[in-house]
C-alpha cells in the first residue's frame, strides 16, 4: 500500500470540506483510481466536470502513483 497527498481547490474544496487529504492506495495505482477513491468518500465532487489534475505539478490523468505523490485537484477557470 502507499499514501499519497491529495490537495483540493476552489469549489472542489468546498464539496469535500477539506483542502487536503492523505489517501492510501495499492502500490501501482493511477490516478483514475485515485478519483475513485475521492468519489466514494465525498460524492458531491463527481459533480464537477473536466477537473484538471496535477501529479507533482505536472498534468496527468493515466500516470501511475507512486509513494508520496502530491496530487492536485483543480476546477476549470471561468470568467468573462
């Protein structure tokens, strides 16, 4: 098993009601599973659509974790 590091931003903080959040995975999971994961502890964060994820600041939605990853999850940016 390893944990890793999971930072929440903007409205993703709000429906989780955390900024952080250390999560433990099997060895060797991606990142799909990671949302899994986060899905079934806090369900309101399926509501956001085209989340952009950061694996140690680099974008990714495939690449396998590792022990100590820090994963950052943010909403698309909107304006006018």
């Amino acid at each position: 098993m390893m944990k890793v590091k999971v930072k929440l931003f903007s409205v993703l903080r709000d429906a989780a009601g955390v900024k952080e959040a250390l999560v433990e995975l099997r060895d060797g999971a991606k990142v799909s599973e990671l949302l899994e994961e986060l899905y079934s502890r806090w369900p309101k964060l399926r509501d956001e659509k085209d989340v952009i994820v950061l694996v140690n600041g680099k974008p990714s939605s495939s690449l396998e974790l590792k022990e100590g990853d820090e994963v950052a999850l943010i909403p698309p940016v909107s304006g006018g």
